[in-house]
C-alpha cells in the first residue's frame, strides 16, 4: 500500500486503533477522514477544557503515530498499538500537568481525561 497521509492518519488499522481508544478518552466520535477530524475538531462546541483537551489528544496521537512510523522505518523498532496509546497518555497526563499556573484549567483537564 502506498503511503499517504490519510492511510497514516487514520485509515491504516494500527493508527485507527490508536485513535479510536484515545478519542474516547475524550468523548469524541473517532472519524477515518483526516479532513473530517480536522472539522470535527473546529466545530466543537464544548467547555474549554474539553476543546483543548481533544486538540491536544490529536496532536498527541499524530505525533506519536509519526515516530512509530519513523521507528519501523529507520531502526526497525516495533511497537503495539496498545503501546503507542500508553504513550499517548502518559504525554497527555504531563502536558496537563504542565499548566501549573493554570490550576483550574488544569483540574478541569484532568478529571475530563481520567474520568
């Protein structure tokens, strides 16, 4: 299969998995079309923590779909995707915890996240 932004993102059923177990984390409808995700995401209409928390989670999974992909592809490294959604978060929990000066935010976060 050639390789495209829309296999990697979230049509490859590795990266679905991924994406499907970390967007209900956050209460949204997992899509397939980037381009959907991408509206879905605008189009939110939700508390601020709960908007950013979804974006955060996307860019999570995005990122870390596309070093799982570079560790296959240059080092021959392989990962589960149950591994590479533990990852997604365990990042998320420290990008949370990282607005300490935002406590209520941050709170709020968290218990949409854990919850």
């Amino acid at each position: 299969m050639a390789e495209s932004r829309n296999h990697l993102f979230f049509e490859c059923p590795y990266s679905w998995n991924v994406w499907t177990e970390i967007a209900a984390k956050c209460n949204l409808s997992p899509n397939q079309s980037w381009d959907q995700i991408l509206l879905d995401l605008q189009a939110l209409r939700c508390c601020r923590p709960q908007k950013l928390l979804s974006i955060l989670a996307c860019q999570c999974v995005i990122y870390l779909l596309w070093t799982e992909r570079n560790n296959r592809l240059h080092r021959q490294i392989f990962r589960p995707p149950d591994s590479v959604t533990s990852s997604v978060s365990g990042t998320i929990r420290s990008k949370i915890a990282a607005l300490r000066d935002q406590p209520r935010l941050s709170s709020s976060m968290f218990a949409i996240w854990l919850a």
